[in-house]
C-alpha cells in the first residue's frame, strides 16, 4: 500500500510502498479516506517526545477517518472516526492507504460532515468541547475567553461556547489569518496577543470572564488569570507558548478562582465518544467548525514541513 512512512527522526516522511497492515484480535482494519497532520503527531515523529524515539520506519497519524474493511465487532462498510497510538508506542498509524486500529478506538459516524472536515474537528473538537463542560462547568450567560483563538481547539472552544449559551466570546490570536479564522468561529471580539503581559491584560479589559480555554499558558495565561471574574475557571489544555505561567495567590483568593488541567488521555473510551458526536452534531448545522485546508498523500512531505511552520490556512489534512 502506499503511506507516508517516516525514515529519520526531525524529518518530513516520505511518500512510499509500506506493507499492508494485518488485523490481530481486538484491531479492525480501516481503509482511511482522511487524516490530519496535528502537533502530536509532529512531536512524536521529532524523536524528543516524553514518550520516547519511535521505531523506525513508521506511519505517523494519530486519528484519522475511513471506512472499516475488515473486522469481527464492526460491521464492513462502517464509516468511522478513529485515534491511533502511532509514534508513542510501535506500530503504524492513519497516514496510509489503510491502518490496523483498536476497535475500541472506533467512532461510528452517522453525521452528514465531510471526512476532511470531520478528521480536522477531531480530537481538538473533544478537547474543545470538554473543557467548557465537564471541566469547567460552563454555565449559559457567562463570558468566555478562548486563547489561541485561530488553532484548532480554540475554534471548537469558540463555537462550543456559543452552542452552550456563552454570553459573550472573545478570543486572543497571533495573526491576521488567525483572527479571521476566529471570527468565522463566532468569536464576538478578538483581541491580538500581546507578548508585554500589562499590555495583554489591558487589551482584555475588565476583570470579567467566567471561563477561560487556554491551549497556549505562558504570558497569555498569567493576563488571562488577572481578568478572571469572581468564581472564574481558567482550564489549560497546552503549552504552545512557553511551559511557565505566573499567576498571583493573592488575586486567586480574592475571586476564588480556579487554575485546572485537561487532558483528553483521561477520558473513558465512551467520554471520548459522546464528545465527539456532539461536536459532529454541531458541526453538522455549522454551529462548530474548524478552518482546514485538503493535500494528497503524495504531498505529504511539503504538508508536514507547512504545518510545522504554521504556513497554512488551518489545519492539513491528506485526503487518501
């Protein structure tokens, strides 16, 4: 079969012929039409990830969308959404012509979305979701600000907010692209990141967000937790801008705000599941929705050097 099949550790895969994979108990065999090159992916493929170098040669892609062919709990023809370990443990992921996948991994898709669109909502789109509801609790009329605004998660984080009775939107972004990107999510304003904290916090206004998403920390969080109104909730799911934030004690006690951490690795496979099919539900009246941009397989290797850049318009996905 043909698949993007990385070679060296820091560099673009390689369009190339790569063994078909063999489905083992418990795995479904996917003929995939759809997958996006994410951060994750990135990280893994460099060989300076927390979980290790991966073995090489191997696919990257960590989620993809296709059509089971061959299975003993799904059904054939079975469109789906699916995740893969590629690049944390061995194995093959989604950049190829078909992928060997867990079938509890299997998200069957009964939602009239294209596959490039479902597979470039994703797992941001589960992120997004969750950390407005199941951690912090979003509430109908509160006031949200989404940082990082014009990535993937954020775009999710901004519609969510709006499907969930959001009061007001505001996202922060580092570009022109982005700040479009953002508005055509359904953010009410959008404010440019700032790397001079007092000046961000300025830009932001009065202490009186309810909710924070934060996929970036670093100088954006340490303004965002300043306007944080009394009960606020800053929730951080990344550190695209720096691992380290400051945030004041005395400032937090005063509003009894929160600080929380998310991970998408602690959901339950069913979490996982029902997030994602009310994102997609969302997404199917264009409610939720992310900017992505389509490159063949045989592109791969320009894709992956662009998305690394951050030159695109959104994220990459390879249609195959």
């Amino acid at each position: 079969m043909r698949a993007a099949v990385l070679h060296t550790h820091g560099e673009p895969p390689s369009h190339a012929e790569h063994p078909d994979p063999v489905a083992g108990e418990g795995f479904s065999i996917v003929r995939v039409t759809a997958a996006p090159i994410v951060p994750l992916d990135l990280l893994c493929a460099s060989g300076t990830s927390y979980f290790g170098p991966p073995a090489l040669p191997y696919v990257p892609g960590v989620q993809g969308v296709g059509v089971v062919e061959e299975s003993s709990s799904v059904p054939a023809g079975t469109r789906v959404f699916f995740a893969t370990s590629a690049g944390m443990t061995a194995g093959d992921g989604s950049f190829a012509e078909r992928a060997a996948v867990p079938d509890v991994d299997l998200v069957a898709l009964d939602v009239p979305v294209l596959d490039a669109a479902v597979a470039a909502i994703g797992l941001s789109g589960v992120a997004g979701w969750m950390t407005l509801t199941a951690r912090a609790g979003m509430q109908a009329g509160e006031r949200v600000l989404v940082l990082g605004g014009g990535g993937a998660v954020g775009q999710v984080a901004i519609g969510a907010a709006r499907v969930l009775g959001a009061s007001r939107v505001v996202a922060v972004v580092r570009s022109d692209a982005s700040r479009e990107r953002a508005l055509a999510a359904g953010a009410d304003e959008v404010v440019a990141l700032s790397a001079d904290v007092d000046e961000l916090t300025k830009r932001l206004g009065e202490p009186a967000y309810d909710v924070v998403i934060d996929p970036v920390f670093g100088v954006a969080a340490t303004a965002a937790s300043r306007v944080l109104a009394p009960g606020g909730r800053l929730v951080n799911l990344g550190g695209s801008s720096g691992d380290e934030a400051v945030f004041s004690s005395s400032l937090l006690r005063s509003r009894s705000a929160s600080v929380l951490g998310y991970t998408n690795n602690a959901l339950t496979t069913d979490q996982r599941r029902d997030a994602l099919t009310a994102v997609l539900q969302h997404a199917a009246v264009g409610a939720i929705k992310v900017a992505y941009e389509t490159v063949t397989l045989a592109e791969v290797s320009t894709a992956w050097t662009r998305q690394s850049t951050s030159n695109t318009a959104g994220r990459l996905v390879l249609t195959i």
